[in-house]
C-alpha cells in the first residue's frame, strides 16, 4: 500500500504543477477570442506552451498509468487474501 500511496502522492504533485503553468493555455484561449489577433504571435506562444506542458503531460500520463496498474495489483492481492 505504500506504493500505492507514493505514486498516488506523485499524480498529485505532477498535476499541481500542470494547473500551475495553465494561465498560458488560457492566454492561448484568450488571444484567439480577439477579432483581429496576430497569427504569428498566436503560434510563437503556441509552440511555447506545448513544449512547456509536453514533458509535464507526458511524465502525468506515465504517473497515472502506474497508479492504475499499482491499483489493479492490490485489487488481485486482497481478493487473494480474503
């Protein structure tokens, strides 16, 4: 169960991080809304934001999957014991 817990505490410190870096996803949301914004300034920022959420996203979605595949085994060991 400590495992369990310790990848659990991981997600969570990953996915603060992620919220953390969304005002650029929302500035993003917000340029595109103007009628007349700058397209070449739109995906200079773009291209930004995804290489700075890239690594973060990737790095969550490893995180999840082992929670998950953590949650499944301990799932098997408790039917197994009761």
């Amino acid at each position: 169960m400590t495992q369990l817990r310790e990848i659990e505490e991981r997600a969570m410190e990953e996915l603060k991080e992620i919220i953390q870096q969304g005002p650029g996803w929302l500035e993003l949301s917000e340029i595109s809304e103007q009628t007349d914004y700058d397209l070449e300034t739109f995906v200079n920022k773009a291209e930004c934001v995804v290489v700075q959420q890239g690594k973060p996203l990737s790095a969550q979605q490893d995180v999840i999957k082992a929670l998950c595949l953590v949650m499944q085994l301990a799932k098997q060991v408790s039917k197994q014991i009761n």
